[in-house]
C-alpha cells in the first residue's frame, strides 16, 4: 500500500512519491536555540521522528536535515540579558535540546546544520534574488519584493492585500512593500556580523533555511516539515525566495504537526502557559510522554493534562506487564522472532493506519489490540500452550514490539523499565499547603500582569518541590507529582 500525506500546499491528501525511487528527502525546521524546549517543541521533534522511523522501516533510504537556527533576534536578546556571547548561548542550548531529544528517545537527523556555518551559501541564494531583481538593497540591508513573486501566499491561501503582518516581519519605511522581508540585516552595534557584498550584517530567518536545505537536499526535494505556526511567513517566504532563486518548485509536501494546547489555548512561552520537557521527565517516564503526544492524529491539536499523561503511563505499564509475562513463558525475543514471525495481522493494520498520513493515533489503537488479544491467549491457554498458540504468542509479541520502535517506545526490556520506573518515582514529600496556595496565587497574579519570567520562575520552584500545576478555565489546580 503507498503511503499518503496530507500535503499542506494542495489541502489534501497525495499518494507520496518520491523525486528519487527508493530515497526520501526530508527537511524540519529546528530550534531557535535561546531557551529550554518545551512540551510543545517536543510534539513537534517527536512527530517528525516517527515519520522519518516509519519511512527507513518501509525500506526507504533517508536523507532527514533538521536545522539549528543560532543567529536571531531572541538568541541576541537573551545573550544581551545574560551578559554572554551569542555563541555561548547557542551552545548551551543546542546541548540542552540534544540531552533532552536523548532524554524522550529521539533519533538523530542525518544532517543537523547550524545557521553561522552556512553564511557563503546564505549569501550566494541572496545574490541570485538580486540579479533577478526579485530582492533589492537598501543601506546594507536586502529585501525580497513580495510582490514580485506571483505565486506568494500560496501555501498559507492568504491573499497579500488582505495579510497582516508576520511575527518576525519589522516596520521599515524604506521597504517597497510593507510585506517585504529581510533576508541580510545590516550590522548592528553589539551584535554578531559577517562579510557579505552589502556590508557587514547577518542573514534573516527565512533565508537561512532555504540556503541549509537546498545545500543538502537540493534545489527541489521531497518533504519540507514543521509546526502550523512556521506556516506563515516562515514557510511561505521559504517558498518565494526558493522557487524565486531556482526557478522550479521547492518541497513537494509540506507536513504541518498541531500545537500542544493547555485550556484549549496554545502552549508557548509568551503566553507562560508550557512545561520545559525536562520538568515534565521529574514527573513521567518518557515513553509514556512520547505515548501522549502521538495519541492524537499529528494534524490535530493535543490537551496537555495530568489525567492524559498518566492515562499514556497506565497504558505503557499495561504493554511492558504484557511483555514480561511472555518474556517469563518464552523468554527474551531474539532476532530470530522477528524473522520467523507468523501472524502479521496487527502489524499489517498498523502499517495500513500509518500509510494513511501517519495516523498513530490509530496504529496506537492496533498495538492495544494486539497487547489485549495476546493477554487473551495467555489466560485461555494458561499452563496448556500449545505449539500453534505459543507461536501466535511471541507473534505477537514480535508485532507489538515492531510498532514500539516506529512510535518510539518499548525500546527496554521490562525488568529495566520497572526497575527504571521504581528507581526514578518521585518521593512524597512533606508540604506546607498554604505555602503552596499561596505560591500559586502568586503566579496566577504574574500571569494576569504579563510578568512571563516571574510566572515561569515560580512554577519551575514548584516544579522542584515536585508540584504539577494544571491551569484550567476556572483557575490553577496543583498536585503532588507521582
């Protein structure tokens, strides 16, 4: 069965075929590395993950580039913030995502490039727009004229007299057109500056993504993947300054995951409304975050709430319980299970949810099916297995731990994620409920005042004490972490 793809550019679905036979090219936007990530980044990085599993599992040879942007106005804010270098902040954050991927079990992109190493080719797309006059110059600053480029808005089907603004689009008089974007800022006092034929400054956003993926993958390329907030402008200015620089058309598929919500409203740090992923690891095992966050179709959006993770983790107890009771009949899998396996029923539904645009929430569903039914089995035929019910058993099992390694999960032995499990339980401590009430409180009256840092500084304390907040329409509720 060919697997199809909702492609955000045509709004709807596609066979998948890729420009190579047999090699898919895939390229994510990363981090903007000038904090922690959150649960929300994390949806994100893990969705992509499990496409790129499933692609190299169909047999497909994967060429995945996933990007560091480490040059941008928030990461020289907070450097100027900290009284640090731009390169000290980079650093730590793209070494802080890296423990936490590591932490939720993701795999590595097969190129994961860094904005400031590809200033040369930054610039060599930015000199094509120029000398097709698609892009102009104006002290030391360049622009792409938005309006020069026919086909602008197709993606995000906004018509450009009736759009706003972009988020990272700047007021700026000299511009043609107030939509057209920067792709060279000129240099500024304090900030980071390269050589470039316009004089010293730094790339803008769009551009650094459209030079780091047509490098690696080309100038046309089969996936282009990300958050439905890099819709627009980010993915839509990719597309102009790409088709406008190379003449012919950029990503055939765009893949757009939903946001992680809390109260129905977008996670993210604005709003200080989010957890940092490694607050939520004190709290969760993290095959049963990565469980939770591929419980909904990827497209959709995805309630982050205590009963929802706990919910995964019950669920995740309930595979490894399975597990460890055939492992003690028949012992370990071995490599000769998946080769000789029987049945392929449930991995052939999983398949066919997943060739449906990576439907996990529904091959989920096929690994519970087949967890349940083994159970079955094991309590019909208790101390009486027969030759043919003992092979549909580790069948089974072969099925079950086959989908686990798509979605991620199951990469443990059960006696490891018990022990894991009671080794890393958080301890009930003794509290002081006012003291907490009162924190709370404190944080509720942050947030009301657009106070981010405060708020997000008392929920990490909380977080320490082993408090889970859950901020709900009729205010925050707080419990002991389990």
């Amino acid at each position: 069965m060919p697997i199809r793809i909702y492609n955000t550019l045509s709004k709807k679905k596609e066979i998948f075929e890729p420009k190579d036979p047999g090699k898919v090219s895939m390229y994510v936007c990363g981090p903007t590395v000038y904090d922690s990530c959150h649960i929300g980044h994390a949806r994100s990085v893990i969705v992509f993950d499990v496409i790129a599993r499933y692609f190299k599992a169909k047999g497909y040879a994967l060429t995945y580039v996933r990007n560091f942007t480490d040059v941008d106005d928030k990461i020289i804010n907070r450097a100027n913030e900290l009284g640090l270098d731009i390169k000290e902040i980079a650093e730590k954050y793209i070494q802080e995502f890296y423990e936490d991927m590591d932490a939720i079990n993701v795999e590595r992109a097969t190129i994961e490039p860094r904005a400031t190493e590809h200033i040369d080719a930054i610039i060599r797309v930015i000199e094509k727009l120029i000398e097709k006059k698609i892009a102009y110059s104006i002290d030391g600053d360049v622009y792409f004229a938005v309006e020069k480029f026919k086909n602008y808005g197709k993606l995000s089907g906004r018509r450009l007299e009736d759009m706003e603004a972009g988020a990272r689009v700047d007021i700026d008089k000299r511009k043609h057109n107030f939509f057209d974007f920067a792709l060279w800022k000129s240099a500024k006092p304090g900030e980071p500056a390269w050589d470039s034929p316009w004089g010293q400054g730094r790339p803008g956003w769009h551009i650094e993504c459209s030079a780091m993926s047509t490098q690696y993958l080309g100038e046309s390329f089969d996936i282009h993947g990300g958050g439905k907030d890099l819709i627009f402008p980010h993915h839509e200015n990719e597309i102009a300054q790409s088709e406008a620089a190379f003449e012919k058309p950029f990503a055939k598929y765009w893949i757009h995951n939903g946001f992680v919500n809390i109260n129905q409203e977008k996670m993210s740090k604005s709003l200080g409304n989010f957890m940092m992923i490694k607050d939520v690891l004190k709290l969760y095992h993290p095959e049963a975050v990565r469980l939770f966050l591929l419980s909904n179709h990827y497209r959709s959006p995805i309630d982050f709430t205590d009963k929802a993770l706990s919910e995964a983790g019950a669920g995740l107890d309930k595979i490894y319980a399975l597990l460890e009771r055939i492992e003690k009949t028949f012992g370990p899998t071995s490599d000769n299970d998946f080769e000789q396996a029987g049945n392929e029923k449930y991995w052939k539904k999983f398949c066919a949810a997943m060739d449906n645009d990576f439907n996990t929430a529904l091959g989920i569903g096929n690994l519970f099916d087949a967890v349940r039914n083994a159970n079955r089995l094991l309590d019909k035929h208790e101390g009486d297995l027969s030759s043919q019910t003992a092979e549909a058993i580790r069948s089974e099992r072969t099925q079950i731990i086959k989908m686990g390694k798509i979605l991620g999960i199951l990469l443990e032995s059960p006696l490891e994620y018990f022990d894991k499990k009671k080794s890393q339980s958080i301890e009930k401590q003794s509290i002081d409920s006012a003291e907490i009430e009162k924190m709370v409180h404190e944080r509720e009256e942050a947030r009301k005042s657009k106070q981010w840092a405060k708020a997000d500084q008392i929920r990490k304390q909380l977080a320490d004490m082993n408090i889970l907040l859950e901020d709900r329409p009729e205010g925050t509720v707080w419990k002991i972490g389990d």
